[in-house]
C-alpha cells in the first residue's frame, strides 16, 4: 500500500514538473517571436525594448541576420546605433566561438 502511493506521489510531480517545463518553454518561445516582431514596429519604444531583449540573448547567426536586415530597415539613428553595438558583439561571440572550435579539430 505505502509503495503503491509513492510511485502514485512520483508520478503526480513528474507530471506537474513536465507540464511547468513545457509551459515555461512556451513562455519563452512567445517572448522571442512577440520580441521579434516587435523589433520592426511602428512604435520606437517597442523597437527599443525588442532591441534590450535580444541584447540579452546568446549570439546565433539567426540574430545576427536579424539584427542586419533591422540595421538597414531602421532609421532612427539612435536605435540603429544601439542595433550595431549589439550586432558587433554578436559577430565577435560568433567568431570566437568558430575559432575556438577550430582549435579543437585541429
């Protein structure tokens, strides 16, 4: 009986834990597509906290290619300014990484 209510007590928490896991993947899946196009919103100030957000992301060649075709979308000199330092930092990442994985395979 004491066994039984156990395997029934882990199974309930994987269950939950797994529902909180898949939720929170969801979550952040919203946040970077709602952060996206945001980034080409009519509104600067959504344009700027999309920048932020991203800012804040790893470096993926996906985001620099975004952060490209924003740079020459974007007129704004302050926010294309702000988009250049992120991208730069993001080139640099990439690029170290590369090298650093060369330096493994060689």
């Amino acid at each position: 009986m004491r066994h039984s209510r156990l395997i029934r007590t882990t199974g309930l928490v994987l269950l939950t834990l797994g529902t909180v896991v898949g939720l929170g993947i969801l979550v952040v899946r919203d946040q970077i597509s709602r952060h996206r196009r945001n980034l080409f919103s009519t509104l600067a100030r959504q344009r700027l906290a999309a920048l932020g957000y991203i800012a804040r992301l790893d470096a993926s060649i996906d985001l620099v290619q975004l952060l490209r075709d924003y740079i020459a979308w974007e007129q704004r000199v302050l926010l294309r300014r702000r988009a250049q330092q992120i991208l730069g930092r993001m080139e640099r990442e990439l690029h170290e990484s590369a090298g650093q994985r060369a330096g493994i395979a060689g």
